[in-house]
C-alpha cells in the first residue's frame, strides 16, 4: 500500500512538472526557467506543507527520485511537447489521480506529527494545490484555483472523506481508494455539470 | 494582559480577513480564492516570522481559533460586503490597532527565542506587514506598503518604543499600551498631514 | 580562508542590496519598498536555502552584519545613484564573484548538514539565484533568470567543479578558487558570444 502510494507520488510529481513546464509556453522562458517552474509546481505544495507543520528538510531534499522524476518531466516537456499537448483528457485523469495522493499524503504527514484533524485536511489540501498557485504567481498570473473550477474545493472534501472513513475503515487501502473515487468524482462532476463556486463579487 | 493581547490578536486576524477577502474584488475570484487570499493576509506575516525565527510548526496550525476568526471574516464579508465598505474609519482603527498588536507579539516571540532587539524589531514589523504583501503579490500587484503611506515604518517605531519603554517600565500593560498609542498616533498624523517617506527614484 | 569567504559574502550582500533597491527605479517605490526589495534580494536566496534544508533560524538572523551590509546597499543607492548606475562592469564583477560565494557556502552548509551532493549543488544555485527571483515576482515581473543569460547555469556549473575539484584537492583555497573562476568564466564568455539556453518554446 505504502509502496503504491508512493508510486502514486511519483506520476504524480511527473505529470505536475510537465503542468509547470508547459506554463512557461508563450513567455519565452528558456529550458532553466521551464525547469525551475516544473520544480515548484510538483514539489512547492509538499514543501509549503512541510514548512507549516516543521517537517524539515523537506522530503524531496531526501529523496532524489523526486528529482529525477521531475526532471524526466521537463525532458518529455522538450522533445515531445507537440504529442503532450492533445492529451488532455489523460492529463486530467493523471493530475486528479494526483491531488489525491498528494492530498492524502499530505494529510497522513500532519497527522503523524500530532496536527489538528481539521488542520490536516487543510494541509493535505495545501501539498495538492500551492504548488500552482506559486506557478501562476511567478509567471505573472492570478493563479488559476483561485477562480476555476472545483479544485481545492474537491481535495478538502476528499480530506474530510479519508478522515470520517478513517473512524469506520480497518483497512488503509479501502480508505484510500475511496478519498480517490471521491475527488475523481468531484471534478468530473464539477466540469460535467459546470459547477462553479459563487464568486466574491 | 496576555489574555487581553490574545483576543486582540484574533480581532486583528478576524480584521486582516476581511482586507483579504476584500482584495479579491473586481478580481472575479470565487469564494475559494478569497478564502485562501483572506488566509494569508491574515497569518501571512506571523507565518513568515514563525519560520525565520524557526518556531515551528507556525503558531496557527496549534490553534483551531485563528482558523475560525479567518472564517468568520470571510462570512461577513461574503454577506454583509455593502455594509463593511463604507465603515472605513472603524476599520482603519481596528486594523491600526491589529498591526500593533502583531508587531508587540511577534517581537515579544523573537526575543523569548533570544533573537538579537534589532531584528526582534524587524521580525515584529514582518509580523505585521508581510501577510499584505503575499495578499498584493497573489493579486498581481506591487505590494501596497512599498509606495504607500507610512505604515511599516509606525510598526518599527512602535517596535523601538516598546523595546526602550522595556528598560524603564517594570509592567508590561504600561509598554503595551504606549506601544499602541505610538504606533496610533504615527498613522493618524501621517494620514492627516500626508506624510509620505522619500521615494527611491 | 573562511575569514575571506564571510567578506566576500558581506560584499557580495551589499552589491544584491544594491541591486534589489534598484528595481524598485520607475515603479514609485518609497524608500522602504526599496529597503524591503534590496533585503529580499540580498537574503532571499539564503532564508529559502536554510529553510529547504532546515538550518533554523535562517543565518542573518544571527548575524547583524548582514543587516549593515544591506542598509549600507540602500543608503549608496539613495545617495550615489547616479554615479552607481554606469559601473557596469564594476557591478558585473562583483555580482559574479558575489554568486560565486553565494554559491560555495550554500553548498558547503547543505553538505555540512549531510544533504545528498546532488541537492547540495541545488542549494547552492537556490542561494545564489532565489533571491532575484523573490524580488522579480515582487515587483511584477517574470524573473529575468527564467529567460535570461547563462546565470543559474554558471551557479550549477560551479557547484559541480566545486564538487569535483574536492574529490582531488586537499586545499579548500583551491577549490574555492577554481570554483569561482569556473562562474566567471562562463558568465563572461555567455555574454562575450551571446549565449542563451534553448527556448521551452
């Protein structure tokens, strides 16, 4: 389970570096620039997550698979941009895949260090989604989640999910796989329907 | 007296909320964006503090009441916006007083970790001031306090005064209380008669 | 040895000072909106290290130095402005020398606290380049190392050499040396023939 989970992790910072170095697009970065976005795409959330809860070093500092991962990312991004590009539907379902296993890690990670449930599910949220927003910030942009579809939104709900089956639940991997189902099932539904937040005016 | 300064600090953070989810106007954030935006305004400065100071985790994840004072924030402002707007004067009071509440905390939590006065000064000016900068940075602005009136600079007045008022008075609610007066009365006076600092050119 | 290495490193955080109050030129910065950039630039790429690896609190924290050599930066700036602005070269030697350093004791600071020499040699380039990047993203712009010349690439070559070079040399003084003339060379012959990095596109 643990291994799977961290296999997860794995694609999932791979498919989040090619989401960062895809954003440099249009803004004449060079392959550095591209690279540095790829880098705080995939790891900024777990690395935002592991500051606030004092976690230090942060994970990817030891583990260099997360590196090499990324860095697999950035080079798929240069040789085989024109294939990536109409994959989208592949792309949504990896990168849903992979706000649950980053929101459920996260989570995990607070827990084992004695944080607040509700706490928690806003760190497992915050591993999933800061990483964009530093993304968007730092090319210039109002990050997107900020005003798209339901996507933090889904990871919070997944959150709350993994700990209320938590209570019920002997078997992690049945708690798993349900926090997943249910934040597929939100954004599918979300983007099916067109479900939006109300705005702030 | 600590008490007294605690429910300060959580009307400061409830007040710092309402400026955060505020920014989100004209921006067509939905209520997540100015949720997360109201968020960081409010522990922004106290988070940033916290970690380079290195007391970890942050203040905020060990105490559910930030979460709820930023919550509650959102919720009036989301509800009663048309009624918040014009209130311009009690805000300005109760965010003046809020700066120099997180100014006195946040220096008071440097130098209990035997940080050096001068940069306990600067660590409590960073308390009260940075979390507007992150709100102006996500928002793709320039930070406001960078041209704007005389505003970090009564937090590092306040901070000098309530280090050298530490020498001579032996109560604490004394400091406390000149400390906020000082930083009142440079905001008030900057406001009434213009001042500006010197601009860099 | 390390004597030099500390001046080298005050040095080179007067001339980041220097050039973080300098960005705030046109966009109507007040002088503490530039005391707030050239603090960011000169100490930037230095706190994100040392909270990546978690050396806590953050250096210059400790060490009131860092803060004169800043606050010296922003008072040449204010004064000298228009005798600072045609050294060019001047500004590019030392600037160069400056991330040389910067990089070096990143470096060594991570090894010290037993992090892989991989992510040592990206610490070293964080420390050397970040704080470009925190003061950019401040005042609006898309960093210029993300589409800029040869610059983080020098870093990480010098990190690599310095690595290297200490596999072999027995004298720190050596290692140092070639390292930092590896950055210069590099930058000086990038500029010389117009070197750029391929484009992400």
């Amino acid at each position: 389970m643990n291994q799977t989970l961290y296999t997860i992790d794995l694609i999932g910072t791979f498919v989040f570096a090619i989401s960062g170095a895809l954003a440099g697009s249009g803004k004449k970065l060079d392959i550095f620039g591209a690279t540095f976005l790829a880098f705080v795409t995939a790891v900024g959330g777990g690395t935002v997550r592991d500051l606030l809860i004092g976690s230090l070093p942060v994970g990817w500092i030891q583990d260099i698979n997360y590196l090499i991962a990324i860095l697999a990312g950035v080079v798929c991004t240069y040789f085989f941009k024109r294939y990536i590009l109409p994959l989208k539907k592949t792309f949504f379902i990896f990168d849903t895949i992979g706000i649950a296993v980053f929101t459920i890690l996260g989570m995990n990670k607070a827990l084992g260090l004695g944080v607040h449930p509700v706490m928690a599910i806003m760190m497992g949220m915050v591993s999933a989604v800061v990483g964009g927003v530093i993304r968007d910030t730092l090319t210039n942009e109002i990050p997107l989640i900020f005003r798209q579809e339901i996507y933090a939104t889904a990871c919070i709900a997944g959150g709350i999910s993994f700990w209320l089956v938590g209570f019920v639940s002997p078997f992690p991997v049945v708690n798993v796989g349900i926090t997943i189902l249910v934040i597929i099932a939100i954004r599918v539904l979300a983007i099916r329907n067109r479900w939006s937040l109300p705005g702030i005016g």
